[in-house]
C-alpha cells in the first residue's frame, strides 16, 4: 500500500465521536445537578456548558461535512471483515449495559466479580476460564479492599459487602 492509497481511502472517524459523545452526556448530566447551588456557581456552569456544547455541535457539523464529502466515514473497524469481533464488541457492550444495571441489586463486589469474568471469556474463549476466575476474584477482592474497606466509599452494597460489614 502505498501513500497515495492512504490519501484516497477515507478515514475512519466513529472512535474521534466517543469522547464528544461522553462530554455532551456528561454535560447534560452536570447541569442537571447544579440546581441547589449558588446562582453564580449556576452561571459560570451554564456558561463553560454552552461552551462546551457550541464546539461539539461545530464538531459534529463539520464531521457530518466530511462524511458527506467522502474525506470521512464512520464504520466499526474490522466489522466487515470479520464478524466475530463484531459479536465480541457486542457482547462487552451487552455486558457493560449490565453491570451498571444491576450494581445496585447485587453490590459492587459481586457485580465486578461477574462483569470481569464475563469480560475475559467473551474477549477470548472458555477454555480460558480458570485464568479468567482467578483474574476477577483478585480484582473484584482488591476493589472491595481499596476501594469500601480502605477509603470507605459509597459504593453500592449487596450480599458480599454486608456479608463481609459484619467481619471487619
């Protein structure tokens, strides 16, 4: 493939949307919840908001610009060529849906155990599966450790942590 091959082909811009995309949901999530401050805290938030939104919406449009020019396209990497990666993102995605689902049923100990192990099979394969329940349990055991043992946060409880409240 030479440079010229480069030039032609358009670029592929679906992962530059993901960090606008979380910005504009958190921008929208923010100013939800600034409603009990100060009226001055309340401004300068709307105004460092509609900022921010300003140069998404003109990011966007000159996205949209691009793709309609054909300098640009927004496809899944890999996914026509090779569906089982498609099927894998997929079910991360399936996964990550359901792990903020049911962390406050389940707590995040036991959540975390599960989504890791999950993870780990469906990123590689079952016969993976001792690697992929080692790796959980430390990780699901050292996040209940660091995370409500140590630095006492607030994180959802379930079985698992009043389980383990009344040990310690």
């Amino acid at each position: 493939m030479n440079a010229d091959d480069l030039k032609q082909r358009p670029k592929n811009v679906l992962p530059d949307l993901i960090i606008p995309f979380l910005a504009l949901a958190f921008t929208g999530y923010y100013l939800t919840t600034i409603t009990e401050v100060p009226w001055t805290s309340q401004a300068s938030a709307v105004t460092v908001s509609c900022l921010l939104i300003a140069t998404i919406v003109a990011y966007f449009i000159r996205t949209a610009y691009r793709i309609k020019r054909g300098s640009e396209v927004i496809a899944l990497p890999g996914s026509s060529r090779n569906p089982d990666v498609s099927l894998r993102r997929a079910g991360l995605l399936a996964l990550t849906i359901a792990y903020v689902a049911l962390i406050d049923s389940l707590g995040f100990t036991l959540t975390t155990l599960v989504f890791i192990f999950l993870g780990i099979i469906v990123l590689s394969s079952w016969s993976n599966w001792k690697a992929a329940a080692l790796v959980s349990v430390i990780c699901s055991v050292s996040g209940y450790v660091v995370f409500i043992y140590f630095f006492q946060t607030r994180f959802p409880r379930g079985p698992v942590e009043n389980a383990l409240q009344g040990l310690f």
